[in-house]
C-alpha cells in the first residue's frame, strides 16, 4: 500500500536535523514502525526547499538499505526486498515559487510531483480557503505550468480554489493528481471536490486521493469514523471507478504542537472550522483510523464494501504507480 499524502513529517525531520552534530534518522526510527504497521509500502512525502531536500536525501543515505528512494515506478518495484519506499513532492509554491529553471533540476533528483498551493493566496495561484475564494492562476502560475508540461513531473491541483483547479484544466494537458481530497457532495468543503472535479480529474486519467482528516471526511469531524471514509471512497468508486483513486492519508505525523500554528495559518478567519480546534482535529484522525498503524483497516473495509481484490490492489498502490510511470516512464529516465 502507498501513501500518497505525508504531510506534517517534514517538521519533525527538519527539527532533527537542526540540532548541531545529530545525524537524525527520524524517518527510519520514528515513522517507519508505524507506517509497515499500517501495512505501507512506501509513501510520498512533502518538501518546499533545499534543506528539507538535503535532510531527506541525508536520510535515505542512513538507513541502511531500509529506506528506498524512488524516482519511477521501477525504482519502487525493484527495490531490496523489505526496503521501504520514498517518493518526494515538492510543494512548490514556496521558495521555489518563480524559479523555473529550478524545476529541472529538481526533475533530474527525481521529485515526482509538483503542487501549487497549500490553502492560501500565493505567488502562483489562491487556495481553497482564501477568504476572495474563487481567484484563479497568477501569470506566474501559468508560466510554471508551462515549464511543467516539458517536465517528467506530475501536477497536484490539492489545496487550490476552485477557479484555480478548473484554469490548470485550461491549461496543462497532461495527467492530473489531487493527493488528499475527498467528496464535496459527502462533507461540503471547498478543499474537497465536487462532483464535476472528480469526473473532470477521471477524464484526464487523474488520480484521486483519500483523505484522513477529520474535516473532511465528515461534516461532524468529531464524530468522524472508518465508515464516513469509505463512503467517500464508495461514492468516487461509483462516479470514476477504482482506477482513479489512492490513498491519500493525510494525519497529524510529527508531534502536534509544531503543526498547531500551520492549522491556524491555512485558516486565519477561522471561516473553514480550522483555526483554534488543530489539536481536537488533527491529533488523530477518525475512529478505525486513528494514525498511519490503523492504514490496514481500509483495504479491509473496501473488500466488505464488496470490492475485489484487483479493485482495492488500484485504490491501495497501483493506480498511483500507473499514473507515475504515464509521467515518469521508467525507460526513458534510466537511458
């Protein structure tokens, strides 16, 4: 099974890394227990500068085989057996925001994806929970885009307003990825998709990623559970089919004092039922699924949901792989 969505580690790692002498290995002695617990195979996780990149490249070089780093789809299948693997999306709208030719380089280490937006206004585009809502792409995003379509990196359109996902559909004409989103029509958010999205994602030969938090996976995020899950995986499954969904488990990893002002940041109005409630929401996501360890509950839940084994092997790893290796094809990288 691969995650498609590990978001707050990064914190955890790079506060590791900062302290003077520490050669951390917070990915191999902290998170990967958990995540084979969870019966994780690999995961994609999150950067948006250079020393977040050094210290997971640092990283990868200590674990002593244990960890993995995947460029393609055939790094990940041909990996050492028991060896745990890692993809990198950069979250580009930070540091990265403007520099194009930066995009190269980093296509060449090897980072699959690239997203926009991460809730807010930015540089490229507006998020899915600015307060002027429904603005779309900066003449800077489109550019970015466009250097993109050259590039052998998909895009994820997680995060982003809704004006601002339909011009990346104007736009760019290659695959589309939404990491960590669920079922506007099953828990009303601007950071889930509407019904149009999904179709608009699945004609594309886009991939779709479940989302773990409890925002948005009910509208009672408190009373959220397993079930309320898989009915947002039933109903894509029923819109698009299984081949155009993943696992996108997005939970509280690093210790949830660091994410507590990032919460309150993404939501500064508290418009969206974020601000001032990261910790009830966040700290653990919804019953049966409490962290990354309870994973193993969704292929689970979806064989008695009445899936075959072939349907849950797309949503739990393989539709993922096969939009990777449509963006990354395994051949023309290791020429």
């Amino acid at each position: 099974m691969i995650n498609s969505y590990v978001g707050g580690v990064i914190y955890d790692v790079m506060a590791q890394h900062a302290i003077p002498g520490n050669k951390a290995q917070a990915l191999r002695n902290t998170y990967l227990p958990r995540w084979r617990a969870g019966g994780l195979d690999a995961a994609v996780v999150q950067v948006s500068n250079w020393p977040a990149i050094n210290a997971y490249f640092a990283e990868f070089d200590r674990s002593e085989g244990e960890i993995t780093y995947c460029r393609t789809r055939a790094d990940f299948d041909n990996r050492p057996e028991g060896s745990f693997g890692i993809f990198l999306s950069l979250e580009g709208h930070g540091s990265f925001a403007g520099d194009l030719e930066a995009l190269h380089t980093l296509s060449e280490l090897g980072i699959t994806t690239f997203t926009f937006s991460h809730n807010l206004q930015n540089l490229l585009c507006t998020g899915s929970n600015e307060r002027f809502g429904e603005g779309g792409f900066s003449h800077l995003g489109k550019q970015t885009l466009e250097e993109l379509e050259s590039l052998p990196m998909m895009i994820d359109l997680v995060h982003m307003s809704r004006a601002s996902f339909w011009d990346a559909l104007g736009l760019y004409d290659g695959d589309l990825f939404v990491s960590h989103s669920n079922a506007d029509a099953l828990c009303p958010h601007p950071r889930n998709l509407t019904d149009d999205q999904i179709k608009a994602v699945a004609e594309r030969n886009g991939v779709i990623g479940l989302n773990t938090f409890r925002g948005y996976v009910s509208p009672e995020p408190m009373k959220a559970t397993l079930s309320d899950l898989l009915d947002h995986a039933m109903y894509m499954y029923d819109l698009v089919g299984p081949e155009h969904l993943c696992i996108g488990a997005d939970y509280c990893e690093s210790p949830v004092e660091m994410l507590l002002p990032v919460l309150d940041m993404i939501d500064p109005d508290g418009a969206h039922g974020i601000k001032g409630r990261g910790r009830e929401l966040y700290t653990y996501g919804p019953e049966g699924l409490e962290d990354a360890g309870n994973l193993g509950a969704i292929p689970t839940g979806l064989a008695e949901r009445g899936l075959s084994q072939d349907e849950i092997d797309l949503i739990c790893g393989e539709s993922y792989l096969r939009m990777l290796e449509r963006s990354r094809p395994s051949i023309a990288l290791s020429a």
